[in-house]
C-alpha cells in the first residue's frame, strides 16, 4: 500500500465518518430490550513524550458503541522521531453509565513509514517493515447533551520500525554483491490527548 492510497483512505474514512453523522443524528437507538447502540466518531490531538523529546499526533477513529462498549478503527498521523501513519483497532471502555464518567481504553496495529528527507539515510536505499504498535490509557469524559463528548486521556503508547539499508560499498571487482544493514527502532512514549466524540 503506498501512501497515496493510505492518504485517500484517512480522506474517505473522515468524509464517511461526517456523513453518517450528518445523516443519523438519532445514532442511539433504544430498543424494547433497553439495548443503547449506534455510531460513533472521534477525533483526537495529542501530546508524544519521550526520550527524543516532545512530539505531536492526530487520530481518527470510527466506529460503533453498545452501552458502556466501543470499537473502531483507527487511523492517524505521528510525528515522534519518525513520521508514520498508525492504523488500528480501539477498544474503550466507560466505567460508568453517565455522562460524565471515566474510561480505559486500548488501541493495536501497525505503522506505515512516511518519512521525511531529513529523517531518511543520506546514503544508500531504505525499506521500512510495517512493525506492532500499541497504546494503552485511561481518560474522564464530559458529556454535552445525548451525543457530543470532550474526551481528555493519559497513556502508555510504543511503535516499532524495522530498517533495510542498502549500503554502497567500493567494487574492485565486480559484479559484486549489495550490503545490506538492518536496524530495528522502538519508540516508547507518554501520551496526553484530547478529543472530541460524535455520536
């Protein structure tokens, strides 16, 4: 997948999240059985800390809700150190069954490299493996009216990349072989974000 298509998959994931929003704004539906379930969006800014200093990133997530359980998929921008397209699934959890309430919750996938030229090698050629990420936290939600929510949250968030360096070495004679360097990264971070749930 190159990132022309990762690019125009965020574009209609953001467009379908507004327009099923626009159009189902009765999202909660109150069966016989006293079952809350619908639609939800979410999207979110927030603050990386690490051993590289500060950085920023911007998520995505949509899905779906039944009471005090939801789950969704994921789609955002990272900066920290190496930037990168994280797609994930999240799962949260409300721990209370009001409007305001706390809630944990719990995101799993992999990155895509989107590298900048100042973060690439200046020598040789780069491939990067798309490697595990997670992010694991807690957060408060402030409820406004049936469908709006502030969302605040703290957390533990980690990604990974693995590098294929293509090394140019002098040849006296050839043909001769390409070397070949392999680096893994992992990135472990504090995160703080903010955001704004659509219902």
């Amino acid at each position: 997948m190159d990132m022309y298509r990762i690019l125009l998959f965020a574009i209609i994931i953001s467009l379908t999240s507004f327009n099923l929003y626009a159009q189902k704004k009765d999202a909660s539906v109150n069966t016989g059985n006293g079952c809350k379930c619908g639609f939800q969006s979410l999207l979110q800014a927030g603050l990386l800390e690490g051993a590289s200093g500060p950085s920023w990133n911007i998520q995505t997530i949509n899905g779906a809700y039944y009471k005090t359980w939801s789950a969704g998929i994921g789609l955002g921008l990272d900066h920290y150190t190496m930037r990168t397209i994280p797609l994930f699934l999240d799962i949260r959890k409300e721990l209370l069954r009001r409007n305001r309430t706390p809630f944990l919750y719990a995101d799993g996938g992999i990155h895509f490299d989107w590298l900048k030229t100042k973060e690439k090698p200046g020598w040789g050629s780069s491939d990067y493996d798309r490697r595990f990420y997670y992010d694991l936290g807690a957060g408060y939600k402030i409820g406004f009216g049936r469908r709006d929510a502030l969302l605040v949250s703290a957390g533990y968030t980690m990604k990974t990349l693995r590098e294929e360096r293509g090394v140019i070495i002098q040849c006296v004679a050839p043909p001769c072989n390409p070397s070949n360097d392999y680096y893994s990264y992992t990135f472990s971070r504090l995160t703080f974000k903010v955001g704004w749930q659509f219902r």
